[in-house]
C-alpha cells in the first residue's frame, strides 16, 4: 500500500478531460448543461423529458457490512465497480452524495473515494463544490428566521413557542451548538427559546433537494414541512407561515444535478448529500432518474452499513423511483478483513483513532469467522428484500489468501450469488474485473424486488418490522416523546409515511459498543421527528446526535495551502 501515493496527489495529477467531453459520452450536450469550469457542471432537469423513452439502466446499489469508524472503502468500491464495468465493454456511470465538510474536517474525511478509485476534481467536491450545500443551509435558516420573526411580531399563526422543532443549521461539525437559547438579549432580538443546530446534511431540506422529482415537487415538498404547533395543538408548516416559495428560489440551481468524471474518464452525478444515519443517505432521486436513461449500468451507493443507507433506499427513495420504472438489479456488499476481524472481537476500534497496522495485519481466524456474522446479517438483510447479492472484499496488501478463502466460502454459504475480491484502490478499474463480471451476471438473476413493509401499517408496526427483521431486536421501548409524538402523527394522517431510522451506523443495534452480530437487546425510541416535506417519519434510536462533533485531532489539522495556491493534506 505504501507505493500508492495518496489520494491528493492522485487527483492532482490525473488529466481531466473537459466536462462538455464528458458529457457527450452520455448524450448529453453543453446546451443541456450550466458550467462551473472546465471540470464541472449542473445538468438542466430538461433532459429527464428528452430521454423518457429510452429503457432503464440496471440498477446497481453497492452498501457494506458495519464498518469501523474508519470506513471500508464503499465509495472506493462503488467508483471502482464502475470503471471495471467500462473496463469489460458496459456502458455504465456512477450516482453519488455530495460530501458535508463536517466528515471533510472531522474523522471520516472526503467522499472522493481512495487510490485509484476516485472521483474528480477531488479538492472542489470535497469543499464546497457547486454549493448546494450552501443553498441547502441558506434555505432551511431562512425558514428558521421566519419562525422567529413570526412569533415575536404578532404571533398571527398562534404558535406554541415551545413546540418549535424547527432548528437552525450549519455544515461544520460542531458539538457547541447542539443546544443554544435564541432571542437573548432583548425584546427586539425575539421570543427567548431553547433550541440548537444541526448539521446541514441532516437539514429535512437535504432530503427533500435528495427525493423531489423536480422543481413543482420540490415546491411543494418544501410547502409540506411542518415547524411547530399552535396553541391548539395543530400543525404549521413552511406554506403557513409564507417561505416555501423563496426557499425554492434558493434551490432551484441545487436541484440541478452536478457532471464530474471518475479518474479513468467515466462520468459520475454528485449530487445531494442526506446522512444515512439521520436522514436516507442516498443520492438524489433526479440525478439517478437522468443516468439510468443515458446509461446501460449505473451503480450508486447508500451511506454506511445495509441496516442504514440500503434499507432506507430501498424502502424510502424506491417508492419515488419506481414512478419511473427504476427498480435495483442487485446489491452489492463489501467488506473488509479488518472489519470483520473487529467484529469477531480481534481489537476495538474508536472513532477519532487510528488502528495500527499490526494490530489489523495479525492473523486471527477465530476472530474473523465470528466477525462473518455481521456480514451474514446483511446478506439477509438485503435478501429480504428479494434481490441478488454480490460481496465485495476490499483488499488490503496485508490480507492473507485464506482469510479471503474463508470469507468467499461463509457468504456464498450465507446466500450470496457471488463473492469477489476487489483491488480498485491500488489498481482502478483493473482490480475489479472478476467482480464486475459478477454484477453483470448478478442483474441478470431473477429478482423479486420488494419492499420490507406496507406503508398503510401503524408507524409502530413498521418501527418493529425494521428493528426485529432488519436489526435484529428482541422488541421495542418507546420513551414518553415517541409515544406522544406518534398519537399526535397517527391523529394528524402522517401514520401513512415510511419510516427513516436514525441510529448509529457502528452497530446493528442503537448502541455503537455492540458490534458482530448482536442478540438479547432491545432498540429504545427517545423520540420521532416529523419530515413530512421529504416524506417520512424519522425515529431517535437511543443517543442519536443530529450534530456530530470533532475529534481531538481532526482531519482538517493537515489541510493547509501551499504559498502558490496549491492545497494539501486533503487525505
């Protein structure tokens, strides 16, 4: 691994082929297309109209099993799987989120991808981009502001200042915000409140710019956004309180999906970025409606493990693609021998500190058998949902031939149709043949796409259909605030909407200590948070934060700039 230079100097050093070239490779012409450079672009929404009629792409979601606070290299293998798919004769591209700078400057890093599996330009996507994350946060505190404006002079729509759930947000990650008072300082300043920040990924503007099917959606998606309550105990939404209208304006370019390139000159849609621990975790809705018409194979990726951004894609974002005809062909699930090996109880891994190498190179096959059984539980997880599964191991120079063995032999055992080892980060799409050929066969399997459960159940019946089926739970407690929250939903018609889980994403469970495949527990439910704009009911699992916080020694101590300009440290 040590040859490989790192991710920056990769990307500084690639040739990039001009957008607009990029761009023709897939049908799509500069007049179809607002440019931010040489390198980068939005494609006008026009286009879903002009290509209606060509047959979908197959579909290809990759995920992972749990993975360490590390990451295990999802992005690395979607982007990877990408190039190996043009490496074979297909016509495929990728769809991926944008990156929050909160991961950017904190622990996880950039979603660039690794080595030589990246998308670029690597240091313009990871900083601010085309700004619709900036957009995204412009639009949501607007919106925060009329609130507080509103209450202070006259209170016209009678709102109950304690009810405001509506919070302010801001894209660093930064655990002192979490909970502030507002309007101190005097009667001019406003109604003094409790409140706090969120991170703007975790914005319900995020996941409405990620699922709206275009500008009339978005409008009215952002119209549906419910703020508070009055008095009286009804709901006030964006509409009540006048906004929607000029949040759409700040929108409407982000809405747009961004044209990039991956370093072997296929194209890729960044766009949108939802958590997949708080919010759906999956790229835009509009960005994958485009590519699976002006593509033969597009593969995109859902954030963290299969119990997180997969099942949410599957059972939040499909809903809305499948008005389209665009259903997944199959699921692709990497892994790694390090994160297998921790779940099998080998070392701990926290977040914030690196594992050393030794401790991640040592043979254990006791630990990492038993560790398997986290990956087996995805596998499940997505068969569940009646698709084909393929397993990706995303190989480090240290792995052995017989852990690889033993992981081969566990999953296609689990149910898996098959299982590769990929090599993309020290070999691009070279090192991904064999397990893009397993893809291609893999969307050719009968597939019996379903959902996990009916959208017309009770919210708690869906709430434990995912913690039993997905998570594995024994059952499910619900806190004062959930039990109040899902009365006042069932008694306002909001009971019909699916459910967005946010929880950890280092465990199956809530608890980010239970790692393997964890039995006798139960999922507590502190709370459930209304995001009827985006269209779903989202559940607080246990202490789940809506604004991370830095590590003591942050990615972004490495980040500087040189005396001409040129930046470095970024990963």
């Amino acid at each position: 691994m040590t040859s490989v230079p790192s991710d920056i100097e990769i990307a500084q050093a690639a040739k990039l082929k001009p957008v607009v070239e990029i761009a023709k490779t897939i049908g799509i012409e500069e007049d179809d297309l607002e440019l931010y450079g040489r390198y980068k672009a939005k494609v006008h929404l026009d286009v879903i109209e002009r290509v209606k009629d060509r047959p979908n792409a197959k579909f290809i979601d990759v995920t992972a099993i749990t993975p360490t606070p590390l990451g295990e290299g999802k992005t690395v293998t979607s982007i990877g799987l990408t190039e190996s798919l043009n490496k074979i004769g297909k016509n495929a591209m990728i769809t991926l989120r944008e990156p929050s700078m909160g991961p950017v400057f904190g622990i996880k890093g950039g979603a660039a991808g690794g080595g030589y599996s990246q998308v670029v330009p690597m240091e313009d996507l990871n900083l601010h981009f085309t700004g619709d994350i900036h957009a995204v946060g412009a639009a949501h505190n607007l919106l925060s502001a009329y609130i507080d404006t509103s209450i202070l002079l006259g209170n016209r729509l009678n709102i109950d200042p304690l009810t405001v759930s509506w919070r302010r947000v801001v894209d660093i990650s930064d655990r002192a915000l979490r909970q502030i008072v507002v309007g101190l300082g005097g009667k001019q300043n406003g109604y003094p409140r409790e409140s706090g920040y969120d991170i703007t990924v975790a914005s319900e503007v995020m996941a409405i710019l990620a699922l709206a099917e275009g500008l009339k959606d978005l409008k009215e998606r952002l119209k549906r956004i419910v703020v508070a309550y009055t008095y009286d105990g009804k709901p006030v939404t964006a509409d009540d309180l006048k906004c929607a209208g000029a949040m759409a304006v700040l929108l409407k370019d982000a809405l747009m999906p961004n044209l990039i390139q991956t370093l072997e000159g296929n194209p890729c849609f960044m766009h949108a970025g939802p958590f997949a621990n708080i919010a759906h975790g999956n790229n835009s809705v509009v960005a994958d409606i485009i590519a699976c018409k002006v593509a033969d194979y597009v593969v995109t990726e859902s954030g963290f493990g299969a119990d997180c951004g997969a099942e949410k894609m599957m059972d939040i974002k499909c809903r809305v693609l499948e008005k389209y005809g665009i259903r997944p062909d199959c699921v692709v699930i990497t892994c790694t021998v390090r994160a297998l090996k921790m779940h099998g109880g080998a070392f701990e891994a926290k977040p914030g500190k690196p594992i050393p190498e030794e401790v991640q190179a040592k043979e254990n096959y006791k630990a990492l058998e038993k560790g398997c059984e986290n990956l087996i539980k995805h596998i499940e997880n997505i068969k569940l949902f009646g698709l084909p599964v393929v397993v990706t191991v995303n190989r480090r120079t240290s792995d052995k031939e017989k852990e690889i063995s033993m992981i081969h032999d566990i999953a296609l055992k689990a149910g898996a149709d098959f299982c590769e080892p990929i090599e993309v980060w020290a070999k691009g799409g070279e090192g991904g043949k064999a397990a893009a050929e397993a893809v291609v066969k893999a969307c050719e399997k009968p597939n019996n796409f379903h959902y996990l459960y009916d959208v017309n159940e009770p919210i708690k019946k869906k709430i434990e259909t995912i913690a039993s089926k997905i998570y594995g739970a024994d059952g499910v407690d619900y806190m004062p605030a959930a039990e109040n929250a899902i009365k006042r939903f069932t008694e306002a018609g909001y009971d019909k909407l699916p459910i967005c889980m946010a929880k950890t994403h280092l465990s199956l469970s809530h608890d980010p200590n239970l790692k393997g495949r964890p039995t006798g527990w139960r999922l507590p439910i502190r709370d459930v948070i209304p995001s009827i704009g985006a269209g779903f009911l989202y559940p607080l699992c246990g202490e789940m934060r809506t604004m991370p916080g830095l590590p003591s020694e942050p990615a972004g101590n490495k980040v500087d700039l040189t005396d001409d300009g040129r930046i470095v440290g970024l990963f």
